[in-house]
C-alpha cells in the first residue's frame, strides 16, 4: 500500500479529579508531537466520557469515593492499555512499534 497514510490512535483516559493528571497529559502529548506525522491523540475526560471506563475498564483502578475518582489515567495505543503510564519512555516505545507494525502489514 504504498503512499497509504497510517496512523497510530494513542488514546488518554482521566479524571479531572486526578491531581496529577495535567502534568501527564501533558507529558504524552509531547511524545506524540516529538514523534509528528502518523499518530492521533485523543483525550477522554472520563466524567464527559463514562462509556470509555467500560471500553477499559480495570479492576485495579480506585473506587469511587464521594462521587469523584481521585486517581485516574490511562494510556491505550491503539487500543492496547498500557500499564505504565507514568514511564514516557515505555509509551514512546509503544507507539513507536506500532508504527512499525502498521508500516510491516502494509
């Protein structure tokens, strides 16, 4: 397939009530534009999204507490969850070999 544009889905699940989850949507935001062409990102506000913790859901995610999710972000390249979020370097490598992957099967 040659000239066929791939493209690689890098999606961010989190929780606004996370406190932490600023800092690492911004952290994976810069891998997928150091890496450019090729790879989408989409962020999904789990409050806005609920459907999305069905699609992912874990059992190792925190309950529910008053109504808010104090701790919540997850990474799925193309639709493969990534368990270690908080290493850049691991999600980079992901995308990265998805790339490669995607350009194999071509």
């Amino acid at each position: 397939m040659e000239g066929a544009s791939l493209t690689v889905k890098v999606e961010i699940l989190y929780s606004p009530t996370c406190a932490n989850h600023l800092m690492w949507l911004e952290k994976v935001k810069k891998i997928v534009e150091d890496i450019g062409e090729g790879v989408v990102l989409e962020e999904r506000n789990v409050y806005e999204h609920p459907e999305a913790l069905k699609k992912y859901w874990s059992s190792v995610w925190p309950t529910f507490r008053e109504g808010y999710i104090h701790y919540l972000i997850l990474v799925a390249v193309n639709g493969k969850v990534l368990n270690w979020y908080w290493d850049v370097a691991k999600i980079e490598e992901a995308i990265r070999k998805e790339m490669k992957g995607e350009r194999e099967q071509s």
